[in-house]
C-alpha cells in the first residue's frame, strides 16, 4: 500500500440525502459474454459532507456541496437461465465525472 494510501483517512463521509438523476439509459446486450450493459447518464448537485484527513489529522479537507454529470455503466452478467437472472452486478464510471 502507499504511503499516501496509509497516511489518508475519511473522518465523515456523507452524499446526503438526494439521489443522483438518471436523466437517459442506453441498452446493450453482449451475447458473446451472455452480459447486459446499461449506460446511465447521471446528474447530482446537492450538499454533502465529506471531511479526511492526511498525515494523521496534520491536514483537514472537507466539501460540502458536490455537482457533477457523467454515464454510469452498469453490466448485468453473465446471464442465468433463473433467479436472479444474473451472476453479477458490475459498475463503473467509463469517462471522467463534468462538474
């Protein structure tokens, strides 16, 4: 692990209480993977609180508004032939957030 890695702490960590927009879904099935793939466009602009610390409380950073939009991916897969539908659920941000 990194010194930096070792060095970081979250002391509060909350994204409040209003949820991210999912403001369009794209639709994709790989059948060679037996998966499925949504892209989501999300949208947030809300107050949080988010507070770390580095090298052991020396240094205080926090935010408490975050604003951001970007796609989501999300990959359903592989696929069953029962419930749940689906081995696993796989989710990642493909492209860097725009605040």
């Amino acid at each position: 692990m990194s010194i930096f890695l070792r060095l970081f702490r979250f002391l509060e960590f909350d994204l409040g209480e209003k949820p991210p927009r999912i403001t369009a879904v794209r639709f994709h099935r790989r059948t060679e993977n037996r998966q499925i793939v949504l892209d989501l466009d999300i949208s947030f602009d809300g107050p949080i609180e988010v507070e770390v610390a580095l090298f052991k409380r020396f240094l205080k950073l926090g935010a408490n508004h975050a604003e951001l939009r970007g796609t989501a991916r999300v990959i359903l897969g592989p696929l069953l032939d029962e419930i749940p539908l689906f081995g696993a659920v796989t989710w990642y941000l493909p492209d860097r957030p725009v605040s």
